[in-house]
C-alpha cells in the first residue's frame, strides 16, 4: 500500500468480481489496476471480457521508474506482454500494471479460462441443479474454523454448471476438489460434446482429485458441466473445479 497506494485510496473493487488466477483487480475512473502476485512462466498477463483496446499499459517498476506494456486483443482478451520487466520487479511482493483506457470500460465478468496458468472456480460461481449449494462450516481442531462454498445433497440428475471464457483452445487438465464416502464417479463435459469420467476414493475432508484431460476445439464462451454419476450424494461434496493448460 506504501508502495502503489493509488491501487487502494479511492479504487473500486474488481469489476469481476472475482479474483484472477495471476492476482487480482481495482478500478480508478478509467483505469484498471492489475496487480499481480503469482506470475505466469511467460510473463503474459491475461484479461478476460475486455472491450476495445487499453490506451496505455504501463508497469510500476521496482525503482518506481514506469515501464510501457505492450498489449494486444485476442477475441474478448487483453494480453499484456510483461517478459520485459526485470527479475527485481517480478520479484517483488505485488506488481502493479495500469492499464488506462479512452472510455470507461465495459467488463464481461464470466470467468475465464487462462491459457498459460492454472484457472481454479468455485461452485460460487457456477449454477446448481438437483443438488444444494451453500456454505458449510466446521471445526477442524478446537478452535479452527473453517468453512467452504460448495455444493452437496445431490440428487439424481444433478449437475453443477459453469460459463467460462476461455482463452485458447486446446487441452486442459481437469481437477475437482471435493469430498465423500465410498468410491463416487463424476463426470466433466463441455457444450462441444467433450466428456471426461473418474472414479477415486474419497475422503471425508477436501481433497482434489486428477480426473482427466478435456479439449475446447475453439476460444471464447463455453458451458462446463459436473455430474455425480455414482456415489452417496448426501455425503459428497464438491467445492470447485480447476483447469491447467497442457502444454
């Protein structure tokens, strides 16, 4: 906060809503501040449902020296190419990209589907059908609360439905934390017709699990459906989904 005190005094919250797999987002009129924790291998920081072109993206270095960024569209994402900013600064605790635009923009909060990170969604943001979200809590060891937003008390038929931007198309590792009795059965599909299906021993506390690789033919929305084929749906608990690009 000392050091980029713009990104908090007097800033917005994310127009998201949600936090981004490198970081997270505050808005400032016209300006959205990028500030990122985890830096991808490549350096390129990804933004879903942008709108137009950024006017300028510029990098707060270390020394506090501003850096240009330089920034290209690909279908609704904004890709921001930082390989140039020094080891000191990608170092740092947070680094800070500002990007302005010309015209308040407009931000499609549909999560996205980062084609050089892990992307990791919660069942906060995915719609629920013959089964129950909410929050549970519980106390792991005396005086250690926890709590998590998921999904249980799955019915048949019921499914967990996510829409998602994704980036590029290729192949991803899918990943479900989650929790129950017995060996249960999920399964992954995608509106293309992609369908993955795995079957684990589950723990009574979260875990996540390796369930397969699934394949978008193509970039931009996609729905991404999670099922409990098999399995005691009043014991089983899903808590969110992960997608890792394969390279």
């Amino acid at each position: 906060m000392k050091q980029h005190p713009g990104v908090v005094d007097g800033a917005s919250a994310s127009p998201w809503g949600h936090a981004q797999p490198w970081g997270d987002v505050t808005r400032t009129g016209n300006t959205l501040n990028l500030v990122v924790f985890d830096w991808p291998a490549d350096r390129m920081i990804c933004l879903p449902g942008t709108d137009g072109k950024a006017a300028t993206a510029t990098l707060r270095r270390k020394d506090g020296k501003p850096q240009p960024v330089p920034a290209r569209n690909s279908g609704s994402w904004t890709i921001f190419d930082a390989s140039a900013a020094d080891t000191a600064t990608v170092s740092d605790l947070a680094v800070v990209i500002e990007v302005k635009f010309n015209n308040a923009p407009k931000i499609d909060s549909t999560p996205g589907i980062h084609p050089n990170i892990p992307s990791q969604l919660s069942c906060e943001f995915a719609t629920a059908s013959n089964a129950k979200y909410e929050r549970i809590d519980w106390m792991e060891k005396f005086g250690e609360w926890k709590f998590a937003l998921q999904v249980g008390n799955w019915q048949p038929g019921g499914v967990v439905e996510w829409d998602v931007d994704v980036a590029k198309a290729g192949d991803y590792q899918i990943d479900l934390t989650y929790k129950g009795e017995g060996r249960p059965v999920w399964s992954v599909s995608t509106t293309e017709g992609a369908k993955i299906q795995n079957q684990q021993a589950a723990s009574h506390v979260y875990h996540t699990y390796h369930t397969g690789v699934l394949t978008f033919s193509k970039p931009g929305k996609h729905k991404v459906s999670v099922s409990l084929i098999e399995g005691d749906g009043s014991k089983a608990s899903l808590e969110s989904i992960r997608f890792t690009p394969v390279r």
